[in-house]
C-alpha cells in the first residue's frame, strides 16, 4: 500500500516535471524584445519632429495647470513639442481612452499620471510595444513603465517635515502628528520618519502621548481630525508644534488652535489653495509638497533624453538639470523608479508665488 | 414603584453608564468636567444628533434607513452649487431651504418605493446610496469646495464661548446648535402630541392593527421619509457649516455608528418602539467616548476595540431585560 503511493507520487512529479519542460519550450518560442531595454527607443528623428505626450488625470485641476508650466517651460528650452491632455472624466476609463489615442497618433513618448496604474497596464504596454517610451510620475507599482519619477522618497520627506517643524517651534516643546490612517503605508513611512528625524537630530523636542506612532488618525475627515485635535490639545495646552500628513489634517488642526486660542505651530501636507487662510494667519506655519511645474519638467525631459540615447540602460541615476532633480536616485522594484529630492517649503512669505 | 418602573427602561441603564464613564474619564484626566470640555461635547453632537433623528424615524416606523449621509451630501452640493449659480449671496436660511427641497425629493423616492413595492427599508435606501453616491460623484464630479459667504458667516457666528479658567482654553457652541435643539422640540412634540406621532409608533409596531385603527399606513410612512430626507439635508448642510467647507464623502460610512447609538438608546430595530431621550442618550454616550479616548490617554491602535466594545455592552443590556422578562414570565406560567 505504501509502495503504492510512493510510485504514484514520483509518476505525478514525472509527469509534473514534463509538464514544466514543456511549458518552457513555449515559452522560449517567443519573439525576445526586452521592453525594457533603452536603446530600443533612441530614434534619429531631429528635435523639429519628435512629438511628447503629457497625460494628466484631469486637465481642469489647477494642481495639472500648474504642471504645465513646468511643461511649457521644457518646449520654450528645447523647441520639441508637447501636448498635455487629460480625460474628459477624472476616472480610469477615460484615462486609457486619451493613451490609446495618443497610441493611435504616434507620439514619440507618454509621460503619465496614472489615476489608477493597473487600469491603464495594458495600454502602456502597448505603447512600449509600439517603440513609444512611457514614464510614470507618483505610480512606484507601475509595471509597464520605463522610468517611474517622484520627487522624494518618504524617508526624505518626514524627514524635511519634521526639520520644518523644528525651525518653526524652536526645536524645543512638545509635538503631535497626524496622520489618515495608520492602514496607510506612506502616511506611517512619513510619521515614523518624522519621529526618526525627531530622535537623532531635536533632543529637545518631545512627541506627546507616550511617543506613540502617530497621536491620532483623522481617517481623512476634516471633522475628526479637528475633533482628535481639541482633545490632544486638552490633554497638552503647552503642546508647541503639531504635524498632519493628509490634506484634510493641517486645516482641521489649525481650526481647532485658533479657537482654543492656543500657540501651536502648525506643519502640513496639501496645496496652497486649500490651506491658504490658515497659512496667511499663521497658524499652519509651513506647508509642505512637492511642485507639479518640476514633475512635469522632469518628465519631459527625461523622455526626451531617453529618445536622444543620452540615459544609461543600468546607470545608477539620472540629472534632469533642475534644482532638487540634479541628482535622481535610481530605486529598482515593482518598476525603475528615480527618486529626487524636492521637497517644496511654502510659508506666508512664498505662498503668494503659488496658485494650485 | 416609580424606582422600580425606571430600573426596567434602557435609557436609565445608558444614562448611569454614562454617568460612570463620565467620572471614570474624569478622575482619569481631570479634564472631563470642565467647561471647555462640556461646551466640546455638545458641538460633537450637532451633526450626529441631527442624523440619529433619521435613523430614530425610520426605525420606529419601518426598518432601517441608511441613505441619510449621502442625500445629505447631495441635497447640501445642490443647494451650494445653485447658490454660487446665483451669484451666491443668497441668505443662510434660503440655501437651508433649497437643501431641504432636494432631501425631501430623495427622501420621497425612498418612501414611495418601500410602500408601493413593499420592499425592504434597509435594501431600498442601500439601492439609492448608491445611486446618490454615483450622481454626486460619478455625475457632478463633486469636490471639496468652500463654501458661500453667507453660509460661512453663519459657520463663524458664536452662541456660547466659554474659557477654561485653570488652563486658559476656549471652546465655542456654534449658532448651528440651535438647529439640533429646535428639531428635536419639533419631532417631541409631533411624536406626543399629535395623531400622527402616535401612527408612527403603530404602523411601526403592528402594521395590519394600525390600519384597522384607521391610520393610513402608505402616507404616514412616505411621510416619515420625506421628513427623514429634510433632516438628512438640514444634518449635510450643518455639517459644511461647522466644517466650514464643503466635504461630499466624509459622513459615508458614519451611518452605522449613529445606528448603533441609536440601537443604544433602546430604540426597537423592528419597529414601534423607541424615545428620543434614548435617542439623544444613546448619541452622547457614543459620542463622548470617541471623543474622550485621547483624554484617557487610549493609543490609536486601541480606540476603536474600545468603541466596539461600548456599542456591544450597551446593546447588550435592553437583550439581557429582555430576557430576563421572558424567563420571569415563563417562571409564572
């Protein structure tokens, strides 16, 4: 009996291990094209003819406007063209219609700001299919991409919050932060990097509650984070500074200070339009993001460096000639992603500069 | 006797609990009975308090309603959006009244079909979420937006500002919790004094014996829809007005807890029974802990095993008298 089973086995791994050969053979049968490879894309077509494709997520939004001055600042400097387009509809659907359009037209390169990543997979391979070169911006799990862009890892960026709490708070007293959900990945990278940054480089600097990661979690409701807020202000009036990563936390928080009629410097993640009362007070002392006119610049600019064979297929990173993008760290995962170090800093002396 | 016939209602068990837990945050952070704190409570409660009407009506008179954040949401964007369509001056009350409008014709679309299909209450206002959800934001693509001038004033405007003595603290009551207390005067009186506040309670309790009692069933209850659907809006739009912008999805999802506080409060999920001292109880008992964990020092990670935990025991007790009544009356036959 036991012998029985014994065969059975190895005759099943047998007929397993044919099983794999042959789907291998297939597999080998093939055409090889690695989509991947740059020089695939390096074209000899002149300047006056290349075509670059900017897709948005939704043109109207003045957050995409402003992307597009850095966009009309890259064909003021180097003549190519660009057309920036954006889906009739803010969803994904719309989105992979303005690609394959584009497809159809045969521009040169897309550079994309997915609004749902795996939406538009198959339509960015086909593009790489089609000799087009496709790069990302704020999709780090985009496959079909040859480079992903951000402007700065997490670690760099709660790291930039809490130096930018710090100076405004004196680097002494008590702190806070919030964050959306501690669900979020990002949000806890953003949070744990601040405490981190907090640890090494503000010994005066004291987070309430324990030190524990983060005080409250606002579920991105302005409500609840201005209600989290009053309560950690209660149990701490002498609180001096207070960090909130979502775009509903810095405002819900500065609400809740300005009526308590407390000194609390505030430090947020969202765009000068939303929170510009509150920076124009005061009480949200910095506000911290990235801007959009570089991100499309970037971009651009990398494609079309791609496009000249001037981006190294294994480099180690890239300079898109713009400060905070000068030297762009190349992070292989999902995707290539590169990785600058631009963190922007509006306080109410900027702010007016800023309409997005 | 009268001792007695207290002990037996829910509402006494959520008020000593509260009671309790009251102190127990108090002695805890020494800042619960404290002014500023008091005047908090009661502006959490606005909105809240506002949507468990909703879902007090609904319960008492047909099943369960969950549409009231999104035709919240929607009437609010309709009336905000017409409003800046007419230049966007218009004064507080009428951009009310427009929101009321719309929540009353979303509420009627509940009712009507619930009476003329005879369909269940919780399937048909899941249905309209949905299609509410979808107009709002599939449709109008609706986003945060600030909000008119005369509505924001009205935001701003102060009915009670008090200042903590020892720590220096402020704390507002907006005007807009006049709204709440003049709603609550209104449904107490109709459910009291009136016919049709008793056919509420029948048609809730015993649907065939209330219409032999000569009530009529079909109106009463599109009626009760309709008025949930003004609430709904007046509970949106004063929950732009204490924001102070416009924010179309954040209640989503925060009908369950008003269910529950108002399940809480002793109100009978399937039908004719329910006060609104339980209501409002139930309310302010889930309300204050939510809002008193960071008080007592409770990590995040904990919060929301201790409002699980809350929603459970209370509802626990009205199950136990229950019970306790039916072994009691078992015991005698």
């Amino acid at each position: 009996m036991k012998k029985g089973l014994l065969w059975s086995l190895v005759i099943t791994m047998g007929l397993m291990s044919v099983g794999c050969s042959s789907g291998s053979s297939e597999s080998s049968n093939e055409p090889a094209v690695d989509l991947f490879a740059l020089e695939n894309y390096v074209t000899d077509k002149t300047k006056e003819d290349l075509i670059i494709a900017v897709v948005t997520k939704d043109n109207t939004n003045n957050w995409f406007r402003r992307m597009e001055e850095g966009v009309n600042e890259f064909v003021a400097e180097t003549g190519i063209e660009v057309i920036q387009k954006g889906p009739a509809n803010a969803d994904a659907a719309s989105q992979v219609e303005v690609i394959d359009s584009l497809i159809n037209q045969e521009v040169d390169a897309l550079c994309v700001v997915p609004i749902d990543p795996v939406a538009i997979e198959p339509s960015l391979k086909r593009a790489m299919q089609a000799g087009i070169v496709v790069i990302t911006h704020e999709a780090s799990n985009q496959v079909n991409t040859l480079f992903d862009t951000e402007a700065f890892t997490a670690e760099a960026f709660g790291s930039a919050i809490m130096d930018s709490l710090a100076h405004d708070m004196g680097e002494a007293g008590k702190y806070a932060m919030m964050i959306a959900y501690t669900t979020s990945t990002t949000h806890m990278e953003y949070a744990n990097a601040q405490f981190n940054r907090q640890k090494e480089a503000y010994p005066n600097m004291e987070l309430v509650g324990g030190e524990a990661i983060p005080s409250a979690e606002s579920q991105e409701s302005i409500d609840t984070a201005y209600e989290r807020a009053k309560e950690i202000l209660k149990v701490n009036p002498d609180l001096k500074g207070f960090t909130g990563v979502a775009s509903t936390d810095a405002p819900a928080i500065a609400k809740a200070v300005e009526e308590m009629k407390l000194d609390v410097k505030v430090v947020g993640v969202g765009t000068p339009n939303e929170f510009r009362p509150y920076v124009e007070s005061g009480t949200i002392s910095t506000l911290k993001l990235w801007d959009p006119k570089d991100s499309g610049y970037v971009m651009c600019k990398l494609a079309s460096d791609i496009l000249s064979g001037n981006v190294e297929n294994n480099g180690d990173g890239y300079n898109a000639g713009i400060p905070g993008y000068e030297s762009m760290s190349l992070v292989e995962g999902t995707n290539r992603t590169l990785i600058g170090e631009a963190d922007l800093t509006i306080t109410s002396e900027n702010i007016g500069e800023f309409d997005f | 006797m009268n001792i007695k016939k207290m002990t037996k209602s829910v509402e006494f068990w959520v008020f000593i609990i509260i009671t309790l837990l009251s102190v127990l945050i108090h002695l805890k952070s020494g800042l619960f009975f404290t002014n500023n704190n008091i005047v908090d409570i009661m502006r959490s409660m606005i909105v809240p308090s506002i949507y468990a009407l909703c879902a007090f009506l609904a319960f008492i008179s047909t099943g369960p309603d969950v549409s009231f954040p999104l035709v919240g949401a929607l009437s609010s964007y309709l009336a905000i959006i017409i409003t800046n369509l007419l230049g966007g001056n218009l004064p507080w009350i009428v951009i009310y009244i427009i929101a009321i409008a719309f929540g009353c014709l979303m509420g009627f679309l509940n009712g009507y079909i619930i009476v003329k299909f005879k369909f269940s209450s919780l399937i048909v206002t899941l249905g309209t979420t949905s299609m509410f959800s979808g107009i709002l934001l599939g449709a109008f693509e609706a986003e945060r937006m600030d909000l008119p001038t005369n509505l924001h004033a009205f935001g701003t405007q102060v009915l009670l500002s008090v200042q903590n003595k020892e720590t220096g603290l402020g704390a507002t009551l907006p005007m807009a919790f006049l709204i709440m207390v003049v709603l609550y005067i209104i449904v107490y009186f109709v459910l009291n004094y009136t016919i049709v506040g008793r056919g509420i309670y029948a048609i809730g309790g015993d649907e065939i014996s209330a219409e032999r009692a000569g009530f009529d069933v079909s109106k009463i209850r599109i009626g009760i829809f309709v008025f949930n659907g003004a609430l709904a809006a007046i509970g949106g739009m004063t929950y732009a007005v204490l924001s102070l912008r416009y924010l179309p999805t954040e209640y989503a999802g925060a009908e369950m807890v008003v269910i529950a506080a108002v399940i809480l409060g002793g109100t009978r999920i399937m039908g004719g029974i329910g006060t609104l001292k339980g209501c409002i109880l139930g309310t302010l008992l889930l309300n204050m802990v939510t809002n008193s964990l960071i008080l007592v020092g409770i990590s995040v990670y904990w919060q929301k095993v201790f409002i699980g935990a809350i929603i459970i025991i209370g509802t626990a007790i009205p199950a136990l008298q229950v019970f306790m009544k039916s072994r009691k009356s078992s015991e005698v036959a």
